[in-house]
C-alpha cells in the first residue's frame, strides 16, 4: 500500500464533499463581487466620515466678523470691534483682512480688474477660536450694542448641512455594506441549498457510515467557507488594488479623497474574514435545515 | 440486536411488507430471498432505519427506533455495516480513504494498522490508492465490504453483494462473509442468487429467510 487516508488541511470533514461543482464556483464568484463591491463601499464610508470631521473642524475652529458702516466711519467701528473681540473670552486671535485679500475673494465673481476701493464694501475679520470657543449669543448682544453695523457669521448655517450630508452620506455607505452583507448570505444560503441538493449522494453515504448531521453540515460548511474565503479575499484584493491605482488629485475635493488613508487600508482585510463567517452562519443554518427535512 | 415486530411498509401503493417477524440474533447468519421487488432491500433498509415501518415496532440493539434521536440513529448505525449493490462510495475520495471514512465520519483516528490489516484481508492492498470509477465489480465489493466492516460491527447487511461479480468472486466474498461470522459478526444477505446460498451450505450454517406474498417466511427446507 503505497499511501494512507488524509483528511487533513481543510480538515477531516471538508475533503468529503467533492470541491469541483458549480455550487462551489458560484460561492466563490458571489464572494468575490461582494467583496469587490464592499471595498468601495467602505471606502465612501471612511471617506464621507473623514470628510464630514474635516468639514466641521475646519468651520467650526474659525469665525466671519463683518463690519458695514459709511467709509467715513468704518475704520473707528473696525477698531471698535477689534476691541470687543480681544476682550472677548473664547476668542483666540482676530485679523482683519487686507483690500488686497478681499480682491482675491471677488476675484472668481468679478475678475481680476475690480476697483475695491471704490466700491462700500465692509471690512471683514477673520475669528479664530480658542478651543473652548466663544459664546455667539453673547457676542451678537454686544456687537448690536456697541457696534450696531458689525455682523457675526459662526458658518453654523454653512456647517450643519454640510456636515449632514456629509453623515447622511456615510450612513448609506454602511446601508450599503448591510445589504451587501445580506445579499452575500442570501446567495450563499442558495448555493448551500443547492450543494446539498447536488451532493446527495454523500450524504446518503454519510449516514450509512454512523455520520451525524453535525458532521455532515461541517462537511458542507468547510467546502463552502474555504470558497467564500477565498472569493472574497480576490475581491478585497481587486478592489484595493482598483483604488491603489485610482489617480490621486489632492485630497481637497470629495471624489478626489475618496479612498483609503494611512491605518484605513487595513480597515478592508477584515472583509474576508467576514465574508467567511457570513458563509459560515449561513451554510450551517441552511444545511441543518436541509438535513432536518429530509429525514 | 435487530428485531422487527409486526412490521409492515409500503411506498403509498399496495402493501409491500405486511406484518413482518425478525429477529437477528448475535452470530447468526441468514440467507434473505425472494424474487426482485419482493421487498428484500426494503426490508434491510428497516433493519438498519434508512426507512421507517408504516406500522409495527422495531427494535435496534434494544432500543425502539420510533423514540431514538437522529444522534442516537446515527450512533446505532455504527454498530451495523451495510454493503450496498452499488457500493455507494464517494468518487472523489481513494478507495482507502472510502474504507476509512466510518472513522473519519465518527471523528476518531484512522487506526491505519487496521486499515492496512483490512484492505489485504480483502485482498486490495495494492489499489489503497485507487478512485472508485476505477475498480473492478469485484473490487467494489470488497472495498465496500472492507468499509461496513473497519468499525467492527455487530451485524451486516449486504444487499446483494455479489450482483455485479463473476461466480468466483462471488465465492470469495462468500467466503469473507463467512469468515466475518466465524468471528461473532451476525450476517444478513438479501440476494435472488439461489446457487451461492447452496454454496455456502458446507461452510456456513444458515437460515434462510424468504419473502413471499408480502411476508417473511422460513425457507430452509425448500433449497436442500
């Protein structure tokens, strides 16, 4: 006798259903364009998240002052601010913009040949919070009191929809990686249903041999899981290696940051270890069903 | 160790068993007869619970099948190896790793000793490494035999083992059979074959069991 039985490497139970047949192929097909499409799924996910925290810090740390009064009179009530806003707690530094910055801020609308100095237009200053911040309600008070041409813009109104959509957007990506996650187990659960629909021969011959439904499930579950594992590691794979290649154009713009940053490419190796437990779940439930009927 | 009492089945049509008596007694070997439908492997497969009685009681190693769990069924049938006419091997699996496969299938070791021990008994030791669809009718048989036989079972239940072989393999088989009984192994064999029953008259004291008329009766004086 030149060699013995070995049950080994996918464990004793999984060599006894046969790896060739559709039902194996699909499974990993299935896992593999799930997974695919999890990767970019999480990638919005992680892009909108960053995207909205960036959104909300950048406008959340900074304030608009604008000061309208009759150019006679606009450079006291310029002053007069400048001065609420250094006794102002929360309030870590004030600067007030140049003519030659609020040129480069009209410029997009009007062209580069604008004459400011002619036109009334307001001064504007610039607020940088402290941490903490400052109290906006306070302030308004103030300014109306002592500088009744001086305007506060917190971008609260800027901000909040911005970082809504921005939080919307993230919620449907993880809506998206549920329903990928459901749609995997469906599919999974049919191929399961199938593989032991096609392999009732060895399950007729597991029975006759003393197997216990347990071992035949193992049986079909290993076969299945090792196909999902492997499916869905291809497709983590393809994905990763779509968005290694995606052209990178800054990371200003939403479309050009979505993708992976630093620590974030390890978020999706945890795909395939997931798909296989979605597989796991769902070929055990499926074969015990199956087992249990007929009988 | 098996006993049907007052057993009787049917597919959903006619009765095909009708109130059927049996008891498989330790070391007891048995002839089962009767012409082709008659209800031969029906019978066995009620014998070892691949099918349940329509009525009736049946009683495996003492325990009543109706109330046994699908472990218990499971662990009971351990303790019986069945031969198949068509050997009912996985075709992807060696032709020792089908003779092993009650072990794996159990989650014990393959005590390969045994297993070496076994498949020369039955004269494949040179084939261990073969694929099903690649054995002869004969070899089938054996290895199948091999298979029912690696846990050591209380009793066996061939289905017309010797369906698909020449006489001479027949004989052989025959004779592991026998061989099998000798050493405490109750045997069943259903077949039609009339000449191997005689055969084994010399070597092997027998009773024989005919199925007539949806009934399970005494034949032995009817073949000498």
């Amino acid at each position: 006798m030149s060699r013995l039985p070995r049950f080994s490497g996918l464990g004793e139970a999984g060599r006894i259903v046969p790896a060739s047949g559709h039902t194996a192929v699909l499974t990993s097909i299935t896992s593999a364009a799930m997974a695919f499409l999890a990767v970019f799924a999480l990638a919005l996910s992680l892009s909108s998240g960053q995207l909205a925290q960036r959104w909300s810090d950048t406008l959340a740390q900074s304030a608009t002052l604008r000061v309208s009064a009759p150019a006679s009179e606009i450079a006291a009530q310029t002053a007069v601010v400048v001065e609420i806003l250094r006794t102002t707690p929360g309030v870590a530094s004030t600067r007030v913009l140049e003519i030659d910055e609020q040129r480069a801020l009209l410029e997009p609308w009007f062209g580069p040949d604008l004459p400011v100095e002619q036109l009334a237009l307001p001064r504007l200053i610039e607020i940088i919070e402290a941490p903490q911040g400052f109290d906006p309600v306070g302030l308004r008070l103030r300014l109306a009191a002592e500088a009744p041409g001086a305007i506060l813009d917190d971008h609260t109104r800027w901000r909040r929809p911005l970082v809504q959509a921005a939080a919307s957007l993230r919620g449907l990506a993880w809506v998206s990686v549920a329903l990928i996650a459901i749609t995997m187990a469906a599919m999974i659960t049919l191929a399961a249903g199938f593989s032991l629909a096609a392999n009732a021969q060895v399950i007729g011959v597991l029975r006759l041999v003393g197997a216990r439904d347990a071992f035949i499930a193992r049986a079909f579950v290993m076969r299945l899981t090792l196909g999902a594992l492997i499916g869905a590691t291809a497709g983590t794979a393809v994905g990763l290696l779509a968005f290694a290649l995606l052209p990178v154009a800054g990371d200003t713009g939403f479309l050009t940051g979505l993708g992976f940053r630093g620590l974030g490419w390890l978020t999706p190796l945890a795909i395939p270890p997931l798909a296989a437990l979605i597989a796991l779940v769902a070929t055990r439930a499926a074969a015990f069903r199956v087992l249990r009927k007929e009988s | 160790m098996i006993r049907l009492t007052n057993v009787s089945h049917d597919y959903g049509g006619s009765g095909l068993l009708s109130r059927v008596d049996l008891h498989i007694a330790p070391g007891a070997f048995y002839f089962l007869t009767g012409p082709s439908g008659a209800g031969k492997s029906t019978l066995l497969k009620l014998c070892y619970g691949e099918l349940r009685q329509r009525s009736g009681d049946i009683a495996l190693f003492g325990q009543d099948l109706a109330t046994l769990s699908r472990d218990a069924l499971a662990d009971t049938r351990r303790r019986i190896g069945v031969i198949h006419q068509d050997c009912r091997f996985l075709d992807h699996l060696t032709l020792a790793e089908n003779v092993a496969l009650p072990f794996v299938a159990t989650g014990r070791p393959v005590p390969e000793a045994d297993l070496r021990e076994l498949l020369t008994w039955v004269g494949l030791q040179h084939r261990a490494d073969a694929l099903p669809p690649t054995l002869s009718g004969g070899e089938r048989q054996r290895a199948a035999l091999a298979r029912a036989v690696i846990m050591s079972p209380e009793v066996v239940l061939a289905d017309e083992p010797t369906g698909n072989v020449d006489w001479e393999m027949s004989q052989r088989l025959l004779s592991l059979l026998v061989e099998l009984n000798r050493m405490g192994t109750a045997v069943m064999i259903a077949t039609h074959d009339l000449t191997l029953i005689r055969a084994a008259k010399s070597a092997v004291s027998a009773r024989i069991l005919r199925i007539s008329d949806h009934t399970l009766q005494a034949a032995g004086s009817d073949l000498s």
